[in-house]
C-alpha cells in the first residue's frame, strides 16, 4: 500500500507544482495528469473485480508492485502531456490492482483468524509512504534538485519498497479444503447506496488531495513552510484507519463512515476559505485523518453486505471511486484556471462529502 498508493499514487501532488512550471503547463493540464491516473486507476479497479480464479496472487501483487515502481520512474523523461498522460494511466491501474487484490485478501484471511481488526495496519501503509514522499521530495527540493529527480528518487523507493514485499510476504500455503456453505445473499440496495456513497467521497477528497500544495503555494504566510502541509497528512493518515475502524466499532461502520465525511467536508472547507498557516494545517490534518479511513471503512462495509463476492465488490467500490477521482481533477483544474481560485470546485467537493454522509447513514452496519 505504500508503494502503489501512498507514492505511486500520491506522489504526484508535491511534485506537481514544480512539474507544471518546468513544462508550462496550466492548472487544467496539471487536473488532466491527475485524471489520468484515476482514469487508470479505474480500469485497474474493473480488472481486478472482473477477474476469476486469479492464481498465485502473490506473483500479481508483485508484478502490479514493479509496475508502479518503474512508471513512477518513468515520469523523469517525460517531456510533454502525452508521456506523462500514459505512464500516470499505467501507474493508476497497477496502484487500483494492488489495492482490491491486496486489500480483498489481507480482510479476508484476517477475518478468517478473528483479528479483522489489524486491518488498520495495512491502510496504514498509505500514510506511510505519504510521509516517506513528503520527506523525499523535501529533502531533494533542498539539495537543489528538480521536480525530474523527485520523480526518480520515488520511483527508486518503490523498488526498494517492492524489493521488501518480496523478502517479508511469503507464499500463501495451499488453502485448506473447506466444506461448502450456502452463499450469504448480497444486500443489492445497500450495496447501491454504498456505491454511491464512495463515489462521491472520491470526488469530495480528491480535489484538496491533489492540489493542495498548489493551495499553499499561493499563501504568502504558508509558502515558505510548504512541505510540512503535505508530512502533515501522510502522518495523520498513518494512525486513522485504527481510529475510523474503532469508532466504527462502537457507532457501527456507516455511522463511522458518515462522520468522516463531515469531518473530510470541515478539511477541505478549511482549504477555500481559511488560507493562512493554521487554516491549510488544519485541511491537511482533516484530510490525511480521514481519507483512508473513508476508504477502508467501505470496503469492509462491502465485505460483510456480500460475504459471498468480496472481492468483486471491493472493485466496484474503487470503480465508483475512481470515477470520483477522475472528475474530481479536471473539475478543479479548469474551474482554476476560469475563475482563477479553488473556491467553487472545493465547495462541489463539500457538497458531494455531505451528500455521501447522507446516503451512508441509510445503510447502517452493526460494526467493522
């Protein structure tokens, strides 16, 4: 999760200011790279749920992994839209593959095991290499390196980070056999609410996720301190799946689901209208504590309305989610570059968190 999603990701939103004033790109072409990515991110969603009987998952995960590591890199050479349009489309798709087969299989064997809990470990993943790009990128911004060297120097971590999966995740042992049960039936009408639901939190995030340092660059009190802003939501993504997935314990997960977004929804209208220090620091805080939580939160939501097809659903999930993702960008790229502010495309995104905060409190789960 670190590899694919905290940096391959993710990267991309402290490198991007640097990047679009090497390339002289404007704010909706800098939207459109983003989209991209999504875009990829949303087919690698629809092919991890649509296919079958995947065999040595292990040897996929690994692949999708190398691939996410080596178009992270790629991103060095790129000299114009095009290149960069395609390795952003690859690395989404690979980042989606390891996020649903991973995420489908570490929730499942630990349910199995009754430490579903210790799921929050691997969302955790996220914020960590979060942190590890926002001190990466930092420490080259100091060296006097470019935005190209941050590129390679993520696409490097990730190999390293790969190189670790390799040595600390074994094959999994033949899978016992089991006696066949009947199938839970899936509860269609809450899935569909909760579709719904995750499509709008991706749009209601990913406009802050992405140009948030473009946000504090344009804070003359903010500027100068601009890196701890993107650190400050990778550390605060590192703890909150444990504390999203508890609160759901105790007020059930849609409930738990609904109060992220409104705290998510307080984070990014924090960012529109409050642009001094504390202001970005508190939309970095509320978006980095709440965005994984959201996002684990509702796959464990889809794997216990349909118990039967996780996997499957998890991938329709992060399809809706992707398509979120991918509007999210363009919208707030070009509604920058015509109104010459966030303001109103950060309003939208309010508006769709609240929306999704709605929607969840109609399908209340009993627990994470």
């Amino acid at each position: 999760m670190a590899v694919a999603v905290g940096i391959g990701r993710f990267v991309y939103t402290p490198i991007l200011p640097p990047m679009a004033y090497g390339l002289h790109l404007t704010t909706g072409e800098a939207g459109l790279i983003a989209s991209a990515n999504f875009a990829g991110y949303l087919a690698g969603a629809v092919a991890a749920a649509s296919a079958r009987g995947i065999g040595h998952p292990r040897a996929w995960l690994v692949v999708a992994l190398a691939v996410s590591a080596v178009t992270t890199g790629l991103m060095a050479w790129v000299d114009g839209l095009p290149a960069a349009l395609l390795w952003r489309f690859l690395g989404g798709a690979a980042s989606a593959y390891v996020l649903v087969l991973s995420s489908a299989l570490v929730l499942e064997r630990l349910a199995a095991t009754g430490h579903a809990a210790l799921s929050a470990v691997h969302f955790s993943g996220v914020g960590v290499g979060i942190a590890c790009s926002a001190l990466l990128t930092w420490g080259l911004a100091a060296a006097g390196f470019g935005w190209r060297a941050m590129w390679l120097g993520s696409g490097l971590l990730s190999i390293a980070g790969l190189a670790a999966v390799m040595v600390l995740v074994p094959p999994a042992p033949p899978a016992a056999p089991r006696a066949a049960a009947a199938p839970k039936q899936a509860a269609g009408g809450r899935l569909k609410l909760l579709t719904a639901a995750y499509g709008l939190f991706g749009f209601g995030y990913v406009i802050t996720a992405t140009f948030i340092v473009v946000i504090v660059r344009g804070s003359p009190q903010a500027a100068p301190i601009e890196p701890l802003f993107w650190l400050a939501v990778g550390l605060a993504a590192i703890p909150s799946v444990a504390l999203w997935v508890a609160w759901g314990q105790r007020i059930g997960v849609m409930g738990a689901f609904a109060v992220a977004c409104l705290v998510e929804a307080a984070g990014v209208l924090a960012s529109a209208v409050w642009p001094g220090i504390v202001g970005l620091l508190v939309a970095s805080i509320l978006l980095g504590g709440t965005f994984m939580g959201l996002t684990a939160l509702g796959l464990i939501a889809a794997r216990d309305l349909a118990p039967a097809d996780a996997r499957r659903w998890v991938g329709v999930l992060t399809s809706a989610f992707g398509l979120g993702q991918i509007v999210g960008p363009v919208v707030a790229g070009y509604g920058f570059d015509l109104t010459g502010s966030f303001f109103l495309p950060s309003m939208l995104a309010v508006a769709a968190l609240v929306t999704s905060a709605t929607l969840s409190l109609g399908i209340g789960l009993r627990k994470a």
